[in-house]
C-alpha cells in the first residue's frame, strides 16, 4: 500500500497537484481503495 501511496502521488502531482485538489484527490483515493477492499471481501466469502 505504501508503494501505492506514493505512485498515486507522483500521478497527482504530474497530472494535476493543485493545492486546492488535495483533499479531493485523497478522498478519491481511499474511496477507490474502499470499492476493492469490499469487492474482495465479498469475493472471498463467496468462495
């Protein structure tokens, strides 16, 4: 996850990195990796 962290940082930061847009895009993030943590969850217990 640390590695994750850090790529979607440097992503952040080349593709936008306004100040004013940190916030958002860190909730875009752990709402991202909110999704796939459930989804795998459900996955899992379903097999």
């Amino acid at each position: 996850m640390y590695a994750a962290a850090w790529y979607n940082i440097h992503f952040f930061y080349a593709s936008d990195g306004a100040s004013e847009n940190r916030t958002k895009a860190v909730d875009y993030y752990c709402d991202q990796y909110r999704k796939m943590l459930m989804e795998c969850m459900h996955d899992f217990f379903q097999a």
